[in-house]
C-alpha cells in the first residue's frame, strides 16, 4: 500500500521530533506500507530566513527569497532521511528539482505544471522510504520556486494525487472541528467533511489547510486525512468526496476570520465606467478582496468590499497620497467575518433565516452578507464574536 | 574584464559583512567588471548543520550529509544577491545545480567531470553579478553533492579556468607566509610564489589554500591572488607559473603540520605479500598516509608511515579490537612536521644538508624523512618547534 504523510513546521522542530517522526515511519515500512514523508522546514526557520533576508534588503526579490526559503525544508528533509538511516530503514531525501515539481514562474506562489515522479517512483519500488521537501518546485529554466502559503499541503497531495493513494496531513491540531475550540469549547471534531466544506471552511479562515491543496485533492479524488502528528489512533478528519455520506444538519461548521473590514464607497452614478474605475483603485493597492456587494439603487451604484483591517489601512493611505481626486471611502474596521458552511445547506432551506433571527435575538447587529451554495458569510463587530459564535453552534447544534 | 572573487565562511559570517562585501563587488561592476561571486556558508553554519545531524545518526550518509551542508551556501547566495539589489546591482543567485557543476558519486569529496556554463556566460552577458554556491555539485542523476575540504576554492578556480579569467581569494590572513607568523613572528609576506610550491605548502599544512584548487589553477593557468577580505590595497600573494619568476632563494617557505604520528611495523621477511599486508591493514582503517619509508636491511623490511595522532590513536584502538593476529607496531605522537618548500631546491644543491646541520646545531632530533623536487619534510617533537623553525628560518632568509 502507497501513502503520503505530510509533517508541519511545529511537528519536525527539534531533531527529537524527527526521531520520533522516524520511528512511526519506519514503523509503517516493516507492515509494508510505500511511504512517501513530505516535510516542511524545522519550526520558524522559514521566519529566522525572512529576517536574515530583510536585513540586507527590505524588499528582497522574490527568486532569491524563493531560493533562500527553499533551504529550510531540503535540511529536514535530508535530516528525516537520516533519522530513518539510523533506525536500519533504507531512506532517501529528494528536493524540489529532484522529485520533479516543475512549476510556471511566479515566485513565492508558484502553480505546479509538471510532476515528473520518475524517480521516486523507482525509489519506492527499491522499498525506499522517499522523504521529500515540501513547498518548492524549479521552473523548466531551472530557477528554484516555492508554492506560497500552505505549499508543503499542496506538494503532499500532488504526490498523492500522481500516485493515487491516500495522503495523511499531520499538524499540531487533531481535527477539524464544527467551530475553533477556542472560542466555543463545546465545538465537536469532524470524523468526515466533503471537500467543499473543507474548502470553504479553508477559505473562510478556519487555517487548518489551505483552499488550494483541498481543490487539488478533490481534483484528483485524494483521499485527506487530517490528524494530530503522532496521535496513537486516528482521532481526526478524513476529506471525501460530497456523494460518499449524507449529513443530516444542514451546517457543519463554522469558521471565523478575525481582523477584517468593510470598505463601502459613496453611491456613485451609474454607468459602464463606474465599477471598472473601483475595480482599478483596488488593484492599483494590491488588495485581496474577499465579500464584495453591489446593489443599483435609484440609479446610483452602491459598492463596497470587505478585506483584512491591514490592507483597508493601506488603501487609506495610499488614497491619501493619491494626487487623484479620491472617492471619500467609509471604512469600517476591527469586524470579525463568520461563515456557517455545510452541503445540507443546498438541499436544507431556511438555514439564512435561522441565522438572522438569532443574532436578532441576541441584539448582534451584522453587516455585509454574502452567500455561496454550501455557505453564508457576514460580517460582525469583534465584541460580539463569542455570543455570536455561541447562539449559532446552539442553534445549528455544532 | 571578467574576474571571479572567492569568499569564505568567516568572511560572509553576518549580514554586515554580507552587505560590506556586496558594496565591494558593487563598485567593481560600476567599473565595468563582469563579475562572478562565490561563497562558502556563513561562519559556522555547516559545522551547526553537522551537530544537527550527528544527533539524528552517529554515521549519517553522504549522500544526506551533501544535501544538508547544501543548503548553507545556497542562502550565502541568496542573501549576497539579495545585499547587490539592494544597492542597484543587477544580481542573481546560483546553486550547485543552476551551475552546472556535474561532479562524479563520490559523495563528500566528489570531483567535477564538467562545468556547463551556458547560463552564467549568459547572466554575465546581461551584465549581472553572478553569486554562485561554493563547494557543491550534482551527479548525472541529479544527487546533490559537495567538493570536500576547500571546495569553495576550487568552484571559484573551476569557473574562472572556464572564463578564462584570474581568480582571486579572499580570507581571514592576508597572505601566504614565508613562516605561520604566529609560529615566527619575523616571516615575511610573499609577493609571488609559483603553484608548484602553493601546492606543496598547502598539501604540507600551510592551510591557506587546498592542493587541489591550486593544482587546478596550474592545470588551467588560472591566476590566483590570496588575501584578505575587503583589504583597502593588495598586499595579498599571486600564485603565478614557475616561468613567471625566479627566486634567487632556494627556500620560499617553511609549512608546519601538527598532531602527527609516526606508526612503524616491527621488520618482517621481505617476500611479496610483506607489503601487501601491511596496506591493507591501513586501508582497513581508512587512514590518510602522509609519508611513507620502507627500508630493506638484511632481507628484512622496515616499513613506517607517518599519519596524523587522531588516525594513529583509532588504528591502535582497531588493531586491539580485531581477531586476526595483529603486529606489534611502535607508535610515537606528538609530533610536528616541518616542511620547506622552494622551486629553487631543484636548482640550489646542499639545501638538505643545510637543513639537518642546522638541526644538529640545535640538537633537535628529526624523524622521518621525505623530499620532493621542491621540498623537504621531516618530523620532530614538538615541543622543540618553535626552536627548529626559528634556526631554519634564519638559516634560509625566511
């Protein structure tokens, strides 16, 4: 049998945490199991690098960022190696050119075009434990790239995906749960959630996995499981896809993203240039936009978009600065986003309606809403975030 | 002009230093330089990498040791051309790999069969400083390797024998010495010295410049300059061909090796396999043979060798351990080779008489001895050191 593990920064911290990683390994290769282990770099090296980096240009380039970065997980890697060595477990390291990742030439978000597993292919017919570096990939002219946030996720599925086999994601987390524990303690782990719910919930902030190695997960139907490193038992959550079980609740879970803000324009006049004149504002400041809203009302275009407090602080400055006249933007920060996502949701009707008329209930005023077919998000004050999250979890019984 | 500059670990150990030498390079290709950088790892980042591994494996492999150690340069690298582009300086970071440095398997001291240098002609063309990873290579089947001891040296030497341009070194002392100074004091900094006897020192113990790289530059007439880093004026050594110069001195310099050891075998019949024996003894014990003597008196044969201490001590310990019946060998430590070295001893008879009449004169016992064309090695205890260097470098002018 043919599985990937993929191990976090946190959980290959210290060489005893590698030895330890080692142990379960080579565990699993005496029963027998093809192992692939894709590990990220040791504990903050990443940001130890990022640090180094600033201190001779505080806007480094990002091939030589990518390049420097990259180093932080070919080290585990080729100590994971190691570790299996000494164990008597016959184990090879790979880096990102050498497992193939040929990826387009974005720095420091690079999309993967190519896996070229060849040789770890060979090497895992040879019985070798291949322990390979996550997050990095090469282009075809052979410049060293990395995947952006959340990169060694995607590499570990990628693998998977072009082995077919199952992929296990440990992290120092044990589960997906209906809500962050922190902020509701009652909140249950998930045995199963489809990969749009995972999706949405990644997208949505609930940080366990990034949206894009669940989109290639389903893309290519991997099995993900997603568990605490070294749990004796599996206690966490395994990814499928939507058909193999059926929920009875229509809300699965929901996930909270802090620190966002609302910027709404002035009602302009409508016409054809209007929104594409916002549409430039905003890419002119680089800004992710994630809710956006529209509405046309007596002619006049009511717009506004939510974003992170951080980047509604840039625009602001950056329209000051502006010699443009500039619209006189209303931006209103310190909101916490929620969004209660499920795939009951597109058969369950009314779940809207139980969510308004219980943070009318509880006097929580709410502001921008938007909806997808498994989700509904607003946006409220950060105050009311615990009773908010407390009379929903009740409700939707999370 | 083409020009390649080396800098080692010391050198490149903080990003102050990074960034000074990055303004270094930076004015010389606003003098129109076309300029190629190579670096070893910061201070002591490899020997920080080794202790990491030795704590997961006591014997980690070199294959995974390579891959490791790797790493150090690569953000060397990465941080140089990070330091240039901050000061304006069209700059680009290269790997092993990015290089073109194929070497052969032998992990850890791996030798390169060949240097494709098609994209760093090309970044050089485009008028970039080109910043490349000192010390490693890769296989034809794409495993990272590393160039032993001094590698960084010969990747400078290797790619300035492939532009065809002078290389220069720069470390900590600021010259080759007639003398270690810290040993006499009164040695003179050599101007010139011919690579038969940079190689000679070197491989005797000067520990300024590996044989190797020096052997390469011979091989490739590549001109070498050894100082110290960021010095405000070359008051560093040219290693240039025998042609170039001639010394009226028959002695250059003299070389000190400490922590040696002479083993030697008690005498044995003279037949064929007498000395077959005794070699794979030492090649069991993987030890490095410095000078050898066999002597053959009344058909039997004498045969020492000298090592260092460490190699001596683990020899003994193996000949303990072992089954078979092992000879009686006599071991003396503590020992200090001298070496003086001089093109001029090939043309300058009486050189080794004058050596060991002034020896005699200062009754300090001498062991073993060997010569070359250029040199001659002996070794005494050490403690009278300081007193054999200071009557030989009186003797010769040093």
């Amino acid at each position: 049998m043919r599985l990937v593990h993929k191990y976090g920064g946190s959980s290959v911290a210290t060489t005893e945490k590698i030895m330890a990683i080692a142990r379960r390994a080579a565990e699993l290769r005496r029963q027998g199991t093809n192992l692939v282990v894709v590990c990220s770099a040791m504990g903050k090296t990443t940001n130890g690098l990022i640090a180094l980096a600033k201190k001779v240009n505080p806007a480094p380039s990002k091939r030589e960022m990518d390049a420097l970065l990259s180093t932080g997980e070919v080290q585990t890697v080729s100590l994971m190696a190691m570790a299996l060595q000494s164990l008597g477990v016959d184990a090879i390291s790979m880096t990102g050119f050498q497992s193939g990742f040929i990826t387009n030439d974005v720095h420091s978000k690079a999309f993967i075009k190519e896996i070229n597993t060849q040789r770890l292919e060979q090497y895992l017919a040879e019985g070798k434990v291949v322990v390979a570096a996550g997050f990095q990939g090469i282009t075809e002219d052979g410049h060293i790239t990395t995947l952006g946030r959340g990169g060694s996720d995607t590499t570990a599925v990628a693998i998977a995906a072009k082995l077919g086999c199952p992929c296990e994601i440990y992290t120092d987390v044990d589960a997906v749960y209906t809500v962050d524990p922190r902020i509701y303690p009652a909140a249950r782990a998930l045995k199963t959630i489809s990969y749009e719910e995972m999706m949405e919930m990644a997208s949505l902030g609930a940080g366990v996995l990034e949206t894009r190695s669940v989109e290639l997960a389903k893309k290519y139907g991997v099995s993900l499981y997603l568990g605490r490193t070294l749990e004796p038992e599996k206690k966490g959550t395994t990814v499928m896809s939507q058909q193999v079980f059926f929920e009875d609740m229509p809300v699965t879970g929901i996930s909270i993203k802090e620190h966002c803000a609302i910027v709404a324009f002035p009602p302009m006049d409508y016409n054809a240039s209007s929104a594409a004149s916002i549409f430039s504002l905003i890419a002119g400041a680089n800004i992710n936009l994630d809710m956006i809203n529209q509405n046309i009302i007596d002619g006049k275009v009511a717009f506004s978009f939510s974003c992170s407090d951080e980047q509604a602080l840039e625009l602001e400055q950056q329209l000051k600065q502006s010699e443009a006249p500039a619209p006189a933007l209303q931006i209103r920060r310190d909101l916490t986003q929620l969004s209660l996502v499920g795939v009951g949701m597109a058969t369950h009707t009314g779940v809207a309606v139980r969510v308004f008329q219980t943070l009318a209930r509880c006097q929580i005023p709410y502001y921008q809403i938007t909806t997808s077919e498994i989700s509904i998000s607003f946006t409220i004050d950060k105050e009311n975030k615990e009773k908010a999250v407390q009379a929903l979890a009740e409700e939707f019984n999370l």
